[in-house]
C-alpha cells in the first residue's frame, strides 16, 4: 500500500513538474492574436443601424473647433466647412476614405517576437490608463504615482506571457513640465519591455524632441521608420463632437513622424455621451470615422487604431463604473462595429471600480475582459492594473492580471472540435479495456498543457493542501512575485553605450 501511495505521489509529482515547464510559443495553449468574434451582441440589422446614424450624425452635427491645418485637410479632401465652424462629412466621403483606412496593421515590439497582428479578429492584451495614484496593497491607501512606478510596470510587464503591450498605464506626477514627462514617460517604458509601447504627448512642442530619442533608440530614423515601436494614444476628440485641436495637431506630426496613431474617442455615457448604450456607440463611432477621414485625408494608409473608448456613468452620481456589466457590453457593441468596418479596433476592459485587488476587481476585470476578448477586439486597453475607475494603478494587480487575461484568453480560443478530440475510440478503450478513468491516458497527458491553461499564482489546492502550505494569501503571493521580478535588472535596459549617449543628449530622470 505504502509503495502505491509512493508511485501515485511520484506520477502527481511528475505531472506538476511537466505543467511547469516552459512551452513553445506555437504549443502554448493561449497566446497573443488567437481570434475572437464568437460573441456578437448585436444583430446584423443593429450594426448597419448604429452606422447609418453615425453617418447621419457626421453629416447633419459634425464636429467643432479643429485646427486651421486639419480644416485645410479635411475640406480639400471634401469636408464641409458651415459658418458655424462645424465641419460636416458628406457619406460619400467617409466611404472614400474607408477605402483608403489600413487594414491588417502590424504594431511592432522592440523585439520582433513581441509584433503585434491586428488583422481580423485578432485578440491582444494589454495595460493603458492616466492613472495618478498607486494602490499600496500593504499600506490599504493610495499614493501618488512615479516614474519608477511607471518604469516598474514595463519591466512587470515584459515577465507577463499574457500581457502583449504596454499602453503607459499612469502618470508620472514627480517629473514637472511637459516636455520632461513626454520624455521620460517613453524612456521609462522602452528601458522596461521590448513590446509593443503607447504613449501619449501633453502639446505638440514636445513631439519632436521625443521622436529623436525614439531615432536614437531604434539606431537611426530609417530604422525606426521601419519599426516604429511606439504609437501616439491620442485623444484627438473631446465628446460631443468636437476636435482636440492640440491633439489633433500632435496627431499631425505623429503621422509625419511615421508613427501609428490610436484615434481615441472616450465619452462618458450619460455625461459626454448619451446614455443609452446604443447612443454612445453611434457617438463613438461618429467621432472616430472623423478621424479616419482626417487621418488618410493626410496619409491614405497611416496605420490607425480605431479607439472608439465610451465609458459608463453611474447615473445615480454622475461617477465612472469602468467595472460594469453595461461598460462590458459597450466595450463588446464597439469591437462589432469594428469587425464590421474591417478596421483594426481598440477599446477598454479590465477596469475595476474597486480600490483594491478584492472579490469586487475580480468580477469587474474579468466579465469585460472576457466579452472583449471573446467580440474580437484586437486591442484590450486596460486590461490590468486598473483600479478606482482608472485613478489608480496597482502592480500586484497587474500581476494576477496575467492568470485572470490567461483564462480569458482560453475563452477566446473555445472548443477544438476534431476526430481526435470527440474521444470515441479513447473512450472505448477506457470503458472496454482500460481501467475506467483517463487520468493516465495518452491523449490525457499529451493534452495537459496545451489544453489546459494553468494559473501561475491562482490557488486550486485542496483546504488540507492550503493548510499544509501555510495558507497562502494571493495578495501576498503577487507581491512576492512583484519583488522577484523587479529583483531583475530589466531585460529591456538599453546597452551602456547608448543609454550614455541618451543621457548627454536627453534629461533623463530615472537612474542609471
């Protein structure tokens, strides 16, 4: 008996050991890019609704208060220009230039393995945010965010398989001045992860000093060009219906500069948006077709993210509820529209209403993140991290965030259906032949782990195993892994050489 219970621990054991051994990419069973779409929640019939009120809404409304260079460009392409300072878009010109829009778009990493391929209904996830607090999971409060935080964040990040960019998540309040934050925000983020960077410019005055580093980085403009590794996240609206001009004129140089750009739309349903969840769709999608008739009315083909980004209002405050099941299916209703239009499509999801990494984030980061990804939205903005409706940002979060995207992403690549996975003729061989159950089955141990995906901190052990353990607390654990991570100097950090030569040229805060 004793020697059955030796052999059976050793088979367990044996099986726990294969499960922690690292995989290949292609043999992973989650991985950047599987394809969603299975959840459509609207109808065919709701979606050409939604953009045939969008047109109506460029056509007949438009959108106020863009910049003289922008004006120039959209009425030379065949804009309207009222004597209200309106700019109206006639449907044939929308369409003209959804010819022109990019599709199947490739935002690069740093490093080639981290590409991102935005075509179809590929799926990725990854963080994004302006939050201006961190959550002290020790201390239970918050405190204001850093540009070691932010840099902290990038290097968490490049260790986490299921997070496959880096939108900078927060603000780094201690660095003073646009110019210093523009460019050490980019710093602190390349320094930290060789995948794919956005990032945000405060005016247009300190786009091109950043676009220089980013030359220098990449070994040369003709290098960067090639691959340009960061996109501009860019609020070139402000909802209802009118242009940011500085952030449109950020948006002109970004263009020129080669680099993509998201056109980001985030009204506030109920606030700057209407409320209805169908209303703040059309509004989003309104908002963004501008910015693709503007965009390719500059450079037909820039790559371009079509951000439509409504949230939701608790209509009882007036607040954000990121974490709600309505901002889950706008963030659904919106990746459908962009299916529809064929476009590259980003939106947000994972956001937690809670303050703290508790059972209310559990519930709000999941049910988004698994409706967006299974609408096939091909950028999961704020996927991780993100808590307090986006005023604070959290590492340990972004670490349980890898097990949680891990299993949404499960969801997304569904149920292989195949002659060898209905089983028959393993089943006979078990109920006929065999010993009754398959835990010790071939196809059993061939599909351990490219079936199944296991969490790495998430506990399913047994109440006698978890006492055994020591009771382990997933708090506890997430920040024993932050602290091993950040332990390692960053797998990103720049070659001495070049990091000297950045510093002479840049004023670069974060130490050497």
């Amino acid at each position: 008996m004793n020697n059955q219970n030796s052999r059976r621990a050793g088979g367990r054991r044996a099986r726990v050991a294969s499960r922690a051994a690292p995989l290949s990419e292609e043999m992973r069973p989650v991985r950047a890019g599987l394809s969603g779409g299975q959840y459509k929640p609207l109808s065919e019939a709701e979606v050409l609704r939604i953009h045939s009120a969008a047109l109506d809404a460029l056509e007949e409304i438009g959108l106020a208060d863009a910049p003289p260079s922008g004006i120039e460009t959209m009425v030379a392409a065949g804009a309207i220009l009222g004597a209200d300072g309106r700019l109206r878009f006639p449907r044939a010109l929308v369409e003209d230039m959804l010819a022109l829009a990019a599709r199947g778009i490739t935002l690069h990493g740093r490093a080639p393995q981290h590409d991102l391929d935005l075509s179809g209904r590929r799926v990725h996830y990854g963080t994004a945010g302006a939050a201006v607090h961190m959550v002290d999971v020790a201390g239970n409060n918050y405190r204001d965010s850093t540009l070691q935080d932010l840099h902290d964040a990038a290097r968490i990040v490049e260790h986490l398989d299921n997070l496959h960019f880096l939108q900078r998540p927060m603000v780094a309040r201690d660095v003073i001045g646009n110019y210093p934050l523009d460019l050490n925000t980019i710093y602190a983020c390349v320094s930290g992860t060789h995948k794919h960077i956005g990032t945000s410019f405060v005016e247009p005055d300190t786009v091109d000093g950043c676009i220089a580093l980013l030359h220098m980085i990449a070994g040369g403009e003709a290098e960067w060009r090639a691959r340009p590794f960061v996109s501009n996240s860019n609020c070139f609206v402000v909802p209802p219906m009118k242009f940011a001009t500085e952030s449109c004129q950020v948006m002109e140089k970004a263009i020129a500069a080669g680099m993509p750009v998201l056109l980001l739309s985030a009204g506030q349903a109920g606030a700057t948006a209407p409320a209805p969840i169908a209303g703040a769709i059309v509004q989003a999608v309104a908002e963004c077709l501008a910015g693709v008739v503007y965009v390719n009315a500059i450079k037909p083909g820039h790559p371009a993210v079509f951000g439509t980004w409504p949230f939701v209002s608790d209509l009882r405050t007036g607040a954000m509820s990121g974490g709600s099941g309505e901002q889950a299916l706008l963030t659904a209703g919106c990746a459908q529209m962009h299916g529809f239009y064929g476009l590259p499509g980003g939106a947000a999801a994972g956001i937690a209403d809670a303050k703290m990494p508790d059972m209310q984030a559990g519930w709000e980061q999941a049910t988004s993140n698994v409706m967006a990804g299974l609408s096939g939205l091909n950028m999961v903005y704020e996927a991780a991290g993100m808590h307090a409706s986006l005023l604070g940002f959290c590492h340990e979060s972004l670490i349980l965030g890898d097990d949680l995207i891990g299993q949404s992403l499960r969801c997304v690549r569904g149920i292989d259906v195949t002659d060898d996975t209905l089983s028959l003729e393993v089943m006979r061989t078990v109920c006929l032949e065999g010993p009754g159950h398959y835990l010790g089955s071939d196809q059993t141990l061939a599909l351990m782990q490219t079936e199944y995906v296991y969490p790495a901190l998430g506990d399913r052990k047994s109440p006698k195993e978890w006492e055994e353990v020591g009771k382990p607390n997933l708090l506890s654990k997430a920040t024993a892994r932050k602290e091993e991570l950040l332990a390692i100097r960053s797998l990103a950090a720049f070659d001495p050489a070049l990091d000297q030569s950045i510093r002479s040229a840049f004023d670069i805060l974060l130490p050497a």
